[in-house]
C-alpha cells in the first residue's frame, strides 16, 4: 500500500468512527428519516472504499 492510499484509509477511519456514533444515535432518536438513510449510505460507500483500498 502507497502512502497516498494509507493516508485516504486514516481519512476514512476517523470519518467512520465519527459517523457510526451519529447513526446510533439517530436510530434511537429518528427526528428525520432522511438523516437516517444519509449516514447509512455515506459509512456504506466509505466501508466500499476502504476495502478497496486494502486490497490493493
């Protein structure tokens, strides 16, 4: 792994540990629906990423 696609999986790791809080969180407490799916659909496409990235 290159240094560039270690860099992006660090990006990736902080942005996951900040989000899956804020999904737990909005499942407990489902004020808006839409916020629900767009934290789901953003840590699926960042999980995506980051296993493409390990398996280079």
């Amino acid at each position: 792994m290159d240094k560039k696609a270690k860099k992006r999986l660090d990006v990736i790791n902080k942005k996951l540990q900040t989000l899956r809080p804020r999904l737990a969180g909005s499942k407990e407490q489902a004020d808006d629906p839409q916020e629900l799916a767009d934290l789901e659909n953003e840590i699926a496409k960042l999980e995506a990423e980051a296993a493409e990235l390990r398996k280079k």
